[in-house]
C-alpha cells in the first residue's frame, strides 16, 4: 500500500494508510482472546482476611477493582498472518523513520514482537510513557523491560469516528493526545505511529464513548541481556515467521545498520546522492558485522 508521512513533529510520526486491515477478522479473533487475556494479565491482592483489596499487573502498576473495566485489555501470543505482515510493514515504516531521525540508529539495539490492545467502551489511558514501570524508591519491579524502550510504534486496527456516525467496525472517542508534541492523534485503520518512548513521547488514551478501540503496538530498544528483570532478546538466526510459533518474545536487530543502508540505495540509487544529514554514523557501519 503506498502512505503518506506526516512528522507532526517532537519524534511523532505518522504513515498514514501504511497497512491494510482485515477489520471484521481481526476484531472477532480479538474479541474471541481478550477474555482469557484479562484473566490473565492481573494478579490479585488479599489483605489478612483474604478479601481483594487491588489488582497488580505484570508490569507492576497497581488498579482498584472499579478500574480494571476502565483498562485496556492486553493481548499477547498472537497467531495469524496478519500479526507477521504488522511486523514487517512496521519495521519497513521504522527504515524511513531513521531517515528522518537517523540519531535513533545507535539506540536500536533489540525489539519486542507485539501485541494487541483493547479498549472497551468506558475505557481510557492516563498520561503515562512506554518505557515507565512505576518504580518508586528502593522498590524495584520484579519486570523491568520497559526501560529500555526507545522507540514505539503502533497500528490502528479501527477507526475513530464521530459519535452517531459510527459503523459495527468503528468506535467513538479513544484519540491519543501527545501533550510534549502538541499533537492529538485520531486513530484511522491502516495509519501507523512511531513515536518517543520516553517522557517526550508521553500521552494518553481519551475515553473511549462507544465501540471499542483495537490497536497493535511494538517497542524497539537498547541495553544488555538482564534474564532476571525479563530482559531476554534472543538470537535473529532463531527467528521463524510464519509457522505455529505466535507472535511474541524479544530479538537482536543484528541487520538493522546493514538494512538501513539498503533502504538508503533502493531509495538514492548511488551512495554519493544519499544525504549527508541521512547517515551520520555511516563510518560506523561495520560495527555490527
């Protein structure tokens, strides 16, 4: 599909119509995998009497009981074609990102494969970062891949639409408001958004009024192996795409330098027509070899 870019500016970057989405499909199997998600995604804490007293989940973030039907739903281990064509139509759309911020090239270390997120109607996010996991002093997350987050990016399943205008598909309210950038986002089928995953790319989910809002989302990061705080990318020889094994888990970029390279010829057609401001760590390129 061809797409329009759009850098809204503060690292935020949206590819417009970037991917063509199977809606109906993908929201039935969705809906079919939020349930067991949900279940899964909360560890429940007693008090002494064991009465509930709050929900923690994994990433540590703690929810009142009233909160969690106001919560986006995660949903992991993905298993469809579709999810493989999210990953390469992602990370063909991050190629033209580097382009444009080529700093981020040094930064991209790892990615994590993603997964899908669900938001109900009532549902919203507050003003949060992706590579925040609500450590307060001396109190150290039992996971702490987050941190390492550089870069997000996400895909819009569905569409936001206005409220009475709206068909089976299509959901009202759930724009995403990026307050450093002074950007509100609203959400388009096929559009992908790459942007900060630190505290400039801070943002939060307005309310979801009707529908339900389905998006896609993928992290790239930077730093060492840590298997005790679930820092655990693995080997790209390993990689498999396409066959039983579901979508998930973490993995080294090891081509990342050679295929931005790549992108830069297919796109120039002659190293010396490349832009200088293009490939400020050119020298650097066998770093990875």
């Amino acid at each position: 599909m061809s797409s329009t870019i759009k850098n809204l500016g503060g690292g935020v970057v949206v590819f417009e119509n970037a991917i063509d989405v199977p809606q109906r499909e993908i929201i039935e199997l969705l809906d079919s995998l939020s349930e067991k998600s949900l279940s899964e995604n909360y560890e429940y804490v007693r008090n002494q009497n064991g009465e509930i007293i709050h929900a923690k989940n994994k990433s540590g973030f703690i929810y009142e009981l009233e909160s969690i039907s106001k919560t986006p739903v995660r949903i992991q281990n993905l298993n469809h074609d579709f999810f493989w064509k999210c990953e390469k139509t992602i990370y063909s759309c991050l190629l033209q990102y580097i382009e444009l911020f080529p700093s981020v090239l040094q930064c991209l270390w790892w990615r994590t494969e993603g997964h899908a997120l669900k938001y109900p109607t009532g549902s919203h996010l507050g003003l949060h970062c992706d590579n925040d996991v609500n450590y307060r002093y001396w109190q150290f997350p039992p996971v702490e891949n987050a941190t390492r987050a550089v870069l997000t990016a996400l895909i819009y399943i569905n569409n936001s639409c206005n409220q009475g205008e709206c068909d089976e598909n299509s959901f009202s309210g759930g724009e995403m408001v990026i307050p450093h950038a002074g950007v509100t986002v609203k959400p388009k089928s096929g559009d992908i958004v790459f942007m900060p995953s630190n505290y400039m790319g801070a943002h939060e989910i307005l309310e979801v009024t009707s529908g339900c809002r389905y998006t896609y989302l993928t992290l790239f990061s930077q730093g060492s192996r840590q298997d005790d705080k679930g820092i655990t990318p693995m080997d790209p020889d390993l990689y498999i795409e396409k066959t039983d094994r579901p979508i998930g888990g973490q993995w080294w970029m090891k081509n990342i330098i050679s295929d931005y390279d790549e992108y830069l010829m297919k796109k120039y057609g002659d190293e010396g027509k490349i832009p200088i401001k293009a490939m400020p760590f050119k020298s650097r390129k066998d770093d990875h070899k």
